[in-house]
C-alpha cells in the first residue's frame, strides 16, 4: 500500500470562504490553547508530581467539557477542526521528544491556516467536496487516484483555498514503469540545477526568486509604509503573498517536470546529499541555493522513482563527486567552488567540474546496485552448506507527496 497525497485547488464562494477562514481560526485558537494547557499542567506537574502529566485525550475531554460555555463559536464549524488541532500538537510534542522538532509553538493568525478532516466528515463527487455544516465545494479538478481516502486537510495560500487529499492506494497505473535507459548520475549546482552523466545541456533552474526579487523587494517596501490594522496594509499584505505564492508555483512546476523526466527515462539515479544547512550559512549564495530547491528534487524523485518500479541512490555527504577523476579514481586533495575545470595528474584526462561529479555519482551507483543485487553465500568464501534463498528486494512504498 502507498499513502499519497493529491492537493487540489478549492473555488469557494464568499460564504464558503468564510467557513474555511473560521473553521481555520478555530482549530488555530485551540491548538494554542492546548499548548497553554500543556505548559500550565507540565509545570504543575513538576510542582506536584501527583498531579497528571497533559495528553492528547485529556486535553479533548477538557475542551469538550467548556466550549459549549466558553468558546460556543466553535459549534459553528466542524468538530474535527479543534479535534485534530489537538492531535497535531500531540504529534508536534512527539517529534519535539523524539528530537526530530523544535518546541512547539504558538500558531499566527494568517500563517498556514489549515484544518483538517478524518474521512467519515467528508464526502469527495467528482469535482466537488462534501465538508460538514456547509456542503458541496467546487474543486477545479477530480481526484486523480483509487483507493481509500484517509483524510483531507484545507489549507490557504495567499487568497486560494486547497483541498490535500490523502489516499491509501495501490493503483499507480497512471505512471507506467521507467523506460529503463540505463543508469544516470545527478549533480545539482547553483548555476545549473542539474547536470545528467549521459551528457547533453546542462539543465539550468527558472531561479524565479532571482528573476522575481525587484518587484519582490518593491511590495515588501510598500507594505512597510502602510499603517497597521488599516485596509490598505491588507491589500499590500495579499500581493506580496501572491507573488511568494507564484514564485513557489514556478519552482515547483519546473522541479515536477524535471524528475517527472528522470524517472520516466531512468530505473536508477545517483544523487549526492547535500547538506543544505550548512551550504546556506555562505552569504554570497544562500539566496540562490534555496532558490533551486535541492530537497524538494530529491523529495519528488524519491516518491517517483518508487511509484515507476525505479530507485534513488543517495551518496554519502562526503562523497567526492568532483574531485575524483571519473576516468581513473585518482583524488585531489582540495578543489575550490570557482575552478570549474581540471586536468587529473595522472591519467591526463580534462574534467568539466558538474560533468565529472555526475559520471561519479553514476558510477556510485551503479556499483550500490552491484553490491545490493549480491548475496550471502554466493562468492568464493562461500561457508554455508547451500546456498541461501534470495529474498525480494523492494524499495520503502510509503511515500507522502
């Protein structure tokens, strides 16, 4: 089975938009309530360690108790915007614990406004959405996917409205299998966003933040000298948020066709991992690395491979891709970013820097899939009796887009 996600963009009227505002709003104020609830109970607990430690489902017998007195405005919307806003801040103190996550914090009102759904409060039509205590909404296209529909959660970017859905299925037909052209190594760049093994173009990102900056730079100043609480300042709020919303829209179109392409062609990739962390602490090219968006193409290309029979072969961080002669193996010791050609001292031969990394990740993983496709006791020093049953090799098939 594979958890996939399908988000749809939602054409609400004014009176359905509003219910998706308040229904955001609720969920928004009970996930801080609850944190609040959390951290009093906590520290009450360590006063008096009788006293319970807060959970997910004391917190929602708490709130079912008083929100009929206290918060009756909730009744307006339904129940599982507050119910799952408890869950996620289970969730969020569980990655917290687990070190996967900062501290939880307090939600912004028109910072991801979101709600979500549990599959027994909404009904999907065709090109239309059932939601509880206000009916069928528009949805600009069908689901695309068969099989069980988990959830829904409704989400908001700048001024539209989205509808993710999460299906459990184990129809993927609608990709068919990798053409299978043999093997290729990735190298991702600043300049270029790609460069292939198989030669050819380098293939260069729209780098939309770049091409977007000015007027980027111009609405941001406008906002600033508009007067807070004012509706002015709301309008020059939604345009800058149009525009962060369209620069994100063309990042992800382009990433989407290019790994869409890759593993279409390709059974294996070979990429490197690269530590965009540390990467962006480089003043001089943090904008234009997060411009490319490196995890996001190995995020797609991971689930895509998956779903095409495929598979990804990620390098070790210190992989050197570059500094290796892809001809004969030898290594230099130091490279720096500006040199974007070299001749090896050994074997003589001239390297375009990108060219060569991805020759080498190519390699790298054509000998992962070598070293993985071998079994116990199937050389030389076999000690076994007879040989072992091989087992099925399969990739993890549970991916979210």
């Amino acid at each position: 089975m594979m958890l996939i996600a399908h988000k749809i963009a939602l054409d609400p009227n004014n009176v359905q938009a509003s219910y998706f505002a308040k229904a955001a709003g609720v969920a928004r104020f009970t996930y801080n309530w609850a944190l609040a609830e959390w951290m009093r109970q906590y520290e009450a607990h360590k006063v008096d360690p009788g006293q319970c430690l807060p959970s997910k489902g004391a917190l929602g017998r708490q709130l079912n108790a008083i929100k009929r007195e206290q918060f009756p405005w909730m009744l307006e919307v339904t129940k599982n915007a507050p119910q799952k806003a408890i869950s996620h801040l289970d969730m969020a103190f569980k990655n917290f614990f687990a070190g996967r996550a900062h501290y939880p914090r307090f939600h912004k009102k028109g910072v991801h406004d979101s709600f979500a759904l549990t599959n027994d409060q909404f009904h999907v039509d065709g090109c239309r959405i059932h939601i509880p205590k206000l009916g069928w909404v528009r949805m600009r296209e069908s689901l695309r996917l068969a099989g069980k529909i988990k959830s829904a959660t409704v989400s908001r970017t700048a001024q539209r409205w989205y509808v993710s859905l999460t299906v459990d299925t184990v129809d993927v037909s609608h990709l068919p299998k990798a053409e299978n052209q043999g093997v290729v190594g990735v190298d991702l760049g600043v300049s270029a966003l790609a460069t292939l093994s198989t030669g050819g173009s380098p293939i260069s990102g729209p780098k939309p933040h770049r091409a977007l900056l000015a007027r980027q730079r111009k609405l941001a100043r406008s906002l600033s000298r508009k007067q807070n609480g004012s509706a002015n300042r709301g309008k020059a709020k939604f345009k800058l948020a149009n525009l962060h919303s369209r620069i994100a829209a063309i990042r992800s179109d382009s990433l989407n066709k290019l790994t869409t392409d890759l593993t279409r062609r390709f059974h294996t990739i070979g990429i490197e991992d690269l530590n965009v962390r540390g990467m962006v602490k480089n003043r001089c090219l943090a904008r234009s690395i997060l411009d490319m968006g490196f995890f996001e193409f190995r995020r797609q290309l991971r689930y895509k491979a998956a779903m095409r029979g495929g598979q990804v072969i990620v390098a070790d961080r210190f992989f050197a891709s570059s500094k290796r002669c892809s001809a004969c193996g030898f290594q230099l010791e130091t490279l720096s970013l500006s040199i974007r050609e070299w001749t090896c001292p050994t074997c003589g031969s001239h390297h375009n820097r990108d060219v060569n990394a991805a020759i080498n990740l190519e390699q790298m993983a054509v000998s992962s899939t070598v070293s993985a496709c071998g079994e116990e006791g199937s050389g030389r020093g076999r000690k076994n009796a007879a040989k072992p049953a091989s087992a099925k090799q399969e990739a993890n098939s549970k991916f979210v887009q």
